[in-house]
C-alpha cells in the first residue's frame, strides 16, 4: 500500500480510504466491523465518514455510521495509527432534523465536533471537514453558473471556529468538500492572512464519468498542497458494469435508491460501456482500472472507496497495486474525449 502525505500536516493516509456511508442501512454493525478490520489487514489506515450518515440521509439512521466506527476503535489497542475523517453538515432544509437545521458557525461546530467524538468514542479527529458549502455555488452536480443571494455563515466565521477546535486539541486537521476553486482559495488567503488552520484536503466527486475537478482545482490540489480525497470514484458502482445493458443487480445502491440519477443519463451509460469495455479488451477488472485510473492522478491524495461485501472491498483495495500502462491511458483519454464529463 502507497501512503501519501495529506496536505502539509506531516500525516500520511493510504492512497486507498475506506468509505463508510453504508453503515447502517446497506451494512450491519457486524459487517462494517468486518470490512474494517480487513482493511486494515490490506494496509488501509484512512477512514472517512460524516455525522449525517447513514446515506441515503434519514433522521432514523443520521449518526449511525459514526457510531459503528466506534464502537469498533473501542475494541482496538492502535488509535494512533488510524486516521479518521468525518464531516460537519451545512445548512440545508433537507438535514433539519441535525441540531433543528445546522450550519457551520461556532455553535453548530462545537457542538457537531462533540456529538462525532462520542459517537466514534476518540479523543479527537484527525480530519475534520466542512461536508458542502453554505453559499449558493456548484456542488452537488449543480451546473452552469450557480449563485444566489444565499451567503450563509461566512468562511472566516467558520475558519474561527475551526480554529478554536484545533487548539482546543479536539481536531488535528480540517478540510473541505464539495467545493469549488474559489471556495478553496479563500479558505487559503483567510488562513494566511489569520495565521488560522490551512485546509489540507478537498473531498470532491472525481471518476472517468466526472473529471471536471481538473479544471480549477487540480491545480490547487496540486501546486497549493490541497490534495484531493475523491468520492464517487467508480460513480456509485456504475463503472463495474454491473449496470450495463439494463441490469439492476438486487442489492445495488441504484437499485435500492431510486434517487441517485446522477450516473445514470443516456450520454453517461455510453460512457461507461466504453470504459468497460476497454478494461476488459486489456484484461483488467472495470472497477480497478477506474479506481486505478484515479490513483495514478498527481493531484490525488486519497481514493474514497465504498463496498457492501468484503469482496468488492478487496478487490477496490487492489487497484492500489495497478499501474495502468501509457497505450492504455491514451485510449482512456480517446474515451474521454468523445464524451467528457457526462455525468458532472
């Protein structure tokens, strides 16, 4: 296992992370048990999850993820050697049942920061990210030039409080997700000119389906020490091919949740029969030359992986060990080419 350094922090994660989301409607704690365990046996020492989990998000199930993860750290003697990241919700109508409607000012942090540390039973997080901004911008596969007169709680008045929280030893690192270039600067030129905690990390989609992360933000990612922990990367298990040709396999997330159409669009099933294909000519496994594919990026700090079976874990945490061949990247590029970012 390749581990790479996370922003300047001095703290190296696996170049594959563990993805949790399912725990607690796809997975049992038993089975998010299991998959952890055998992670770390594969040489995993990096796991993400977020206080709103379990996804699809549910008062019913918000917290659980957290709470699995740990009650399995509470049976382990090596807390120091595994890196956890989790997530603080922004504002959204969508999310009022955490805290009657978070947001990111001191208040809600606090008490956010608080509410993960109990359920993941750690003295502190060594990753702690803001989950999507509170500014009307493009996240969330918004596209074309998303503004609004919606600012909500300012960067600078979250930063603080991020601050506080490193100080107070609560959280080693913080980070972003679901942002844009100009969200990431600024967090940038805050933390400058404050002498305030540096983002060491951006968690955005990233994926043969959704490369628009290149444009903007791989150069930050990749010149600013922002490196990328990229979710999505097979886009929710489209790029296995599992769901080509009108297959829906019983247990599959698309199968299950009809909501998540994101990957799903004429131009990105083209796409994804191309990939596949192409992985398969070269006798590879689709998912692991698409999860390899994103590994070998330069601006690629982490791989954010999902899986319900320890099968399809195992063979995700293969594709650290792929080296994708030049020829073959070239006929990637064709691909993408053709059809870019059909699925943004």
């Amino acid at each position: 296992m390749e581990y790479r350094p996370l922003g300047r922090s001095g703290i190296e994660v696996s170049v594959m992370c563990l993805g949790t989301m399912t725990y607690g409607q796809q997975n049992t704690e038993a089975e998010a048990h299991r998959q952890l365990d055998r992670a770390l046996e594969l040489g995993v020492n990096f796991i993400d999850t977020a206080e709103l989990y379990a996804i699809p998000p549910r008062a019913e199930t918000q917290g659980l993820t957290e709470q699995y993860i740990g009650s399995w750290l509470s049976r382990r003697m090596d807390r120091d050697r595994i890196i956890i990241a989790t997530k603080a919700s922004g504002q959204g109508d969508w999310v009022d049942y955490i805290r009657g409607g978070p947001c990111l000012d001191h208040r809600h942090l606090v008490e956010a920061v608080n509410d993960s540390l109990k359920r993941l039973r750690t003295d502190y997080i060594d990753l702690y990210q803001t989950h999507w901004p509170e500014r009307d911008t493009n996240y969330f596969s918004k596209l074309g030039y998303s503004y609004g007169e919606r600012v909500g709680i300012p960067i600078e008045e979250t930063l603080r409080a991020l601050d506080e929280l490193v100080t107070s030893g609560k959280v080693r690192q913080i980070g972003v997700s679901n942002e844009t270039p100009w969200g990431v600067s600024e967090h940038l030129r805050l933390a400058e000119r404050e002498g305030w905690p540096r983002i060491a990390s951006v968690q955005n989609p990233y994926s043969l389906l959704n490369r628009t992360f290149e444009i903007g933000l791989a150069e930050f990612a990749h010149r600013g020490a922002v490196g990328l922990l990229a979710y999505s990367p097979l886009a929710m298990g489209m790029l296995s091919g599992k769901y080509l040709n009108g297959r829906r396999p019983e247990t599959g997330r698309l199968t299950l949740f009809e909501r998540f159409t994101r990957y799903s669009s004429p131009q990105a099933l083209a796409a994804t029969h191309d990939y596949v294909g192409l992985a398969r000519q070269a006798g590879l496994d689709p998912s692991q030359m698409a999860l390899a594919f994103v590994n070998s990026r330069p601006f690629t700090t982490s791989t954010i992986i999902g899986a319900t079976t320890l099968s399809q874990l195992e063979t995700d945490i293969g594709s650290a060990d792929l080296t994708l061949e030049p020829e073959l990247l070239q006929r990637i590029e064709a691909i993408h080419n053709q059809c870019p970012n059909p699925a943004p």
